[in-house]
C-alpha cells in the first residue's frame, strides 16, 4: 500500500514539475486581474470616457436626527462609563463606545458641514 501511494506521489510530483517547465519555456506569465482593470481605464480615460460617478447619499433630516440622538445617548453612556472609571471599574464595551461616538460625529461633521 506504501509503494502504490509513493509510486502516486512520485508521478504528480512529475507532473506538476513537467507543466511548470512547459509555462517557463513558454514565456507566458499571467497577467493580474489588476492590472487588466488599470489598462482598460486607461483606455477609457484616452478616449474621453468618463469614469462613473456614484451619487452621494444625502440623509434625510429624521436620519440627522436619529444620528444625533445616538450620538447623544453614548455620549452619555460614555460619561457615566467614565466617572465609574475613577473609582477603578472599567466597563467592557467602553473602547468601542468611544469608536462609535467618533465615527457618529465625524459622519454628521461631514454631513452637515458646507
């Protein structure tokens, strides 16, 4: 059974080596997807296409507000978080409360900023 399964590798071991040499002699090497893509835009970008645009999504007030009332809450969350801080206790999910509250202010910066 040991002689049949190294007799097995043995032969793909050959194999692969045999296609390997066949790419090499070829001269072929494959071209990534990525660069593909950067030809055909510039391609595109010689020939005056313009890329597409995506369309800003403008939130409505009630999302502002929804935002805002979020943004609120953890805020709040987060103060008495840190007042239990002082007295050593250190809430699990206060790192990712902070992460949140900065995301939530950065979007409404940028949403509501001219």
């Amino acid at each position: 059974m040991s002689r049949c399964l190294l007799l097995l590798l043995a032969t793909i071991g050959l194999l692969l080596l045999a296609v390997g040499s066949a790419a090499a002699q070829t001269g072929a090497t494959p071209i990534p997807p990525g660069i593909r893509a950067a030809d055909k835009a510039q391609e595109k970008a010689e020939r005056g296409i313009e890329p597409p645009v995506a369309a800003a999504h403008k939130p409505s007030n009630a999302e502002l507000m929804q935002q805002a009332d979020e943004l609120l809450s953890l805020a709040q969350q987060v103060h008495s978080d840190t007042q239990q801080a002082t007295q050593g206790l250190i809430a699990k999910d206060l790192k990712d409360k902070l992460k949140r509250l900065e995301k939530l202010s950065k979007r409404l910066r940028d949403e509501l900023a001219p």
